[in-house]
C-alpha cells in the first residue's frame, strides 16, 4: 500500500482540496479547475495533507516555527538552522573541534587552543603559545635567568640572561649556571685559563687580572695571557719601560733597572743607579776607581787617563825609577842623579857636589900645582884634596894640563892656573892662583879644557875658545895664530849641545835641529 506522506506547498491557499493531472504542466501548479489525477489538502500551517495529517514533524533544539511551513524559524540559543530550516544544529565555536550535541559546548578545542575565558560556548579563544597559556589554560612559561618561548606548547629558552646558560641542557630549570666565573666564561664549556697570570671572568670574556711576577700583557691580547718577560732594557718591570742609564750598559735581570757596567773612564760613585755612572774617573779623587785618591810622594799627581801617575816631580825630587806608584822617589841633590835623574856629578880632579841641585866642586884633587892649577892660592902640591879659593859653587869643572875651568851656578865661566896663551880667557897673559872671570858678557852651560886652549858653549849652544890657536885650535878658521885671551866665536854659526877639548883639538856634537 502506498504510503501518504505530507510536504510543503507553496502558491495554494489553506483549507483548500486540489486536483491535479498528472502532467508536467498541471504538476507545476494548474488551479482547481484542472484535470483531476492527483488529490491533495493543503492544510492551515501551508503543508498538504497526502493522508497523515496537518500537524508537522518535531524538530530537535527549534524554539520557532515558520508560519505555514514546517520549518524551524528560530533555534534554541547556541544552535542555528540549517539552511532548508529542517533542523537546528550547534552554531560554530573558534577553534572548536567538538561539541556536545545537548548544550552546544565545546567538548575539544583544535590543537594549540584553549577554552581559557571560562565561558563554555565562546569557542577556543586563546591561544597556547603564549607566555601566560603555553600548553593549556593559565600554565605561564617561565625560566629562571632566561628569556622564555612558548614553541607548540611547550615552554622553551629563547635566550639566556647576560652571565647565565644552559648547561645541562634542561629547559625547565632555565639556565641554571652562571658563566662568568673562571670555569665557565661566556659559555659553559670555556674554561679561563691563561699563560702566566691569574685569570678573571669580566662580562664573559677572559681578562687578565694580574701578571706572574715578571711577566706583563704588553700586546693587550689576553688570548695568550702575560707572554712578554718584564726583565729586558725593552720591558723593564713594565711594558714599554725602557731601561736607559747615562755612560753604562744597563741590565734589567732582576725586574729592576740597574747598572750591568759602567763605561771605560766612569763610575756609579755615589750607588745611585737611576742617573748611571755619574763619575769621571780621571780625576785625582776618583781615580781609576770610585773614591780612590790618586797622592804620590813628592810629586803632583794626574789621572787624565785613568791611570794615577806623575803630572810633575816636586822641585828636588825626579822619578828615576819610572814606577809611579811610588812618586818621585829620588833625591836630585846627589852626585849619581844630580838636578836630574841617572846624572852624575862628576868633576876633573875635583870632589864634586849636588847639594843644591847643582853640579859643583865641593875640593880639588890633590895634585901637581905647579902652574896654580889648583886655585888654591898655594905654590905647593898637594896629594888631598883642597877647596878651591873663594865661595864659589860650580856646575861644572874641567881641568887641562895646567889651567882649570868651571861654570858657576851662575851661568859663569871661570879660570885659574897657567896663562901664557891667554887660556884663561881674562884679557891677560898672567897666572893666576885663584879663579878669574872669562872676559865675555855671557853664560855658559858647559867648558872643557885642552892643554893651552879652552872652549866652552853659551847657554844658546854656540861655541867660544880662547888661549893658544896652535893648529888652528880655537876654530875661528885661523891656525896657528894669532892666540887670543878672550873667547872668539867659532866658525860656522852652528849650534851644538856637547864641546870636548883636547891638547891641541875640540870635538863637538851639533844640534840635530841647528
């Protein structure tokens, strides 16, 4: 049996019975007067009665129907209609994944949501992953000494804190070791280690704090720690400080600028190393040496080389032995180093004399005194020795056959004995017992005595003679003679440092530079 069923009608009026053919056409909607094939009522609520009434069906969760149609016009709160009003179904909530089909509430969020507000049909409004909802509702993410993020729910370090890491690789402790410390410097593997120094943690970087004992940081690269040796002239006691002094080689092996040697001709006197070696060590109260006195017997000292040694000999005194750590050790006032060192005294037939300085007879030699030779003042020989007439002091004597000569201290020439040739030199031909004084306005520094003729050397070199000229002895380029009894010059105009006399000749030594 075919079963009636009831629908919705639109276009025909209430309460009305339809007939209609079973055409196209009429099926479309022909009025009351068309062919009759199919019957229907369309009932008051706009539905046609096919057989099972006018009421129409419930539907589930509607507050409202539409007028005349079965069709659900205004759902319960937190449902909506569907779209042929046929049914009320949940209204969708943000983020929602399921619903309870009673009440609408959301049952599950969509992954990465929460229902947080408390409010049970406004959907999944917060997010979770946030720093306040990271993973569920209200769970905060947050980490000790540590910048948080929330990565898919899960509470993650973005960055640590300045000074701060993650060691043990666990995130949620956050980061729970300090890198600043010598351990763990900047990272948690760096350890703060340096060559030489004792090492520090500043702001995560490895610094020196301070330098072993004789090292510094001179580059400023606490990479390689304290690499430069503070014991050189380069780097003494600190970087860059150069290690100077005036006139010594200085060193710096202790850490300290000092003095390795002084040099030659100075000396660190006053063991002050800062101003070097400060001393001349040429002078007599530092001689050689700082503080040694250079004082010599009888003598004015000088050091000018470094040497103590002798500047000049005190009047009287010569150094004859040529060692001048003992001065001026001998006397010049004896006959063996008279006015001079290794300078004899010695005298013709004379005892000789120094005691001033000077080369003088202190007696003549006993002898033959036949012609007065001895100038004594006596006719008689003598076999001692007798002091010569007067209070002269001689520097030199010579004695001839039979006349004698002399040079006085005062640069004078004297004679006495035989005088038949004028060999005195006084202007005379007479003997004489006692000295007489050569005829001549002159000095002498040195005579020598032939047999009848004397010559004798001014004191500028230049040779006289006097007496007899047999021979041509007295050398004025004449022989024979005439003889004279005052000094002529010799011939020649040279100049001559040595005259010795013989009978009847004169040898001389001429100055190399004349």
């Amino acid at each position: 049996m075919q079963l009636k069923r009831r629908f919705r009608v639109t276009g025909y009026l209430p309460n009305t019975v339809y007939r209609f053919a079973a055409s196209a056409a009429n099926s479309a909607g022909a009025g009351p007067e068309s062919v009759p094939r199919t019957v229907f009522y369309v009932c008051s609520n706009g539905f046609r009665d096919t057989g099972a009434g006018c009421q129409c069906p419930a539907i589930a969760n509607c507050e409202t129907y539409a007028k005349g149609i079965c069709a659900c016009s205004k759902c319960k709160q937190y449902f909506t209609t569907a779209s042929t009003g046929s049914s009320c179904k949940c209204a969708p909530l943000a983020n929602c994944k399921t619903y309870s089909q009673v009440d609408c509430k959301c049952t599950q969020c969509n992954s990465g949501w929460g229902n947080c507000d408390g409010k049970d049909n406004t959907g999944c409004e917060t997010p979770l992953n946030s720093s306040s909802h990271c993973g569920s509702c209200n769970a905060k993410c947050t980490l000790a000494n540590a910048m948080p993020r929330c990565d898919r729910g899960t509470c993650r370090i973005a960055s640590c804190l300045p000074g701060w890491g993650d060691c043990d690789l666990k995130p949620s402790n956050g980061c729970e070791t300090a890198i600043n410390t010598t351990e763990r410097c900047g990272s948690c593997t760096n350890k703060c280690s340096l060559l030489r120094a004792t090492a520090t943690c500043a702001g995560g970087t490895c610094k020196v704090a301070s330098c072993d004992a004789g090292w510094g940081d001179c580059d400023l690269d606490p990479s390689n720690g304290c690499e430069t040796q503070l014991t050189t002239t380069t780097n003494c006691a600190a970087c860059n400080t150069t290690c100077a002094l005036d006139n010594a080689t200085p060193t710096c092996g202790s850490g300290t600028c000092s003095i390795d040697s002084c040099t030659a001709g100075w000396g660190d006197c006053d063991l002050d190393p800062s101003n070097g070696c400060e001393t001349r060590l040429n002078t007599t109260t530092n001689c050689a040496a700082c503080n040694t006195t250079c004082a010599l017997d009888n003598a004015t000292p000088t050091c000018g080389s470094g040497t103590c040694s002798i500047d000049s000999c005190t009047a009287g005194w010569g150094d004859c032995d040529l060692d001048p750590s003992n001065g001026c050790e001998t006397r010049l006032n004896t006959t063996t180093n008279c006015a001079a060192c290794n300078t004899t005294c010695a005298l013709d037939n004379a005892t000789p004399t120094c005691g001033s300085g000077t080369c003088s007879i202190d007696s003549c030699a006993a002898g033959d005194n036949f012609s007065d030779q001895l100038g004594n003042a006596a006719v008689s020989d003598s076999d001692i020795p007798i002091r010569v007439e007067g209070e002269l002091r001689f520097k030199q004597i010579s004695a001839g056959d039979y006349h004698t000569c002399g040079i006085t201290a005062s640069d004078r020439a004297v004679c006495w004995g035989y005088n038949y040739d004028g060999q005195l030199g006084d202007g005379t031909n007479t003997d004489s017992q006692t000295p007489v004084s050569v005829s001549a306005d002159m000095l002498f520094q040195q005579i020598s005595v032939g047999e009848v003729h004397t010559c004798a050397l001014n004191i500028t070199g230049h040779a006289f003679c006097w007496g007899g000229n047999y021979f041509g002895a007295l050398g004025d380029g004449t022989q024979d003679f005439p003889n004279s009894n005052t000094p002529v010059s010799v011939a020649g105009g040279k100049l001559f440092t040595q005259i010795s006399v013989a009978d009847y000749h004169a040898v001389a030594l001429v100055r190399s530079s004349g």
